[in-house]
C-alpha cells in the first residue's frame, strides 16, 4: 500500500508546485488502495476504470472494485 501513495503523494506535490490546472481524481478501492488519476476516469462498457496514472500510462480497473471516485481540489 506504501508503494502506491508514495507516487500519489509525489504527484500531488509536483502539480501544486507547478502550478498545473489539470484536475485529478482519487480512485478508492474496495481493497483500501488510492490510485491518483491525471483528469476523470472514464467507465467503459465492458465494466472497465479507464484512467492515466501519475506516470502518463494508460490503466484500467475493474468497476467492481473501485469503491469512490473523489476530485482532488486544485488550490
């Protein structure tokens, strides 16, 4: 679990620094997981999260498992 907020928290530390006005979204999951996303997550119609992480990659979650999605206030 570490591992994941490690990179989330750098991220938010590297947008609020910079000054960047791209909102991001916290993806909660059922399993007690963060993932940070760069803009909204899109549901797909297979039943797919498809978000871009920290890093610019392209991911996707099972809707299952995501349990909120919550912006994260640009300040």
């Amino acid at each position: 679990m570490k591992k994941l907020i490690i990179p989330a928290v750098a991220m938010i530390a590297v947008c609020a620094l910079s000054g960047c006005t791209r909102t991001s979204y916290a993806i909660h999951t059922v399993d007690g997981r963060t993932i940070v996303s760069d803009g909204k997550p899109k549901e797909t119609d297979a039943g797919l999260v498809g978000y871009t992480d920290a890093n610019g990659v392209k991911q996707q979650i099972n809707k299952s498992e995501v349990k909120v999605v919550s912006e994260i206030p640009n300040k």
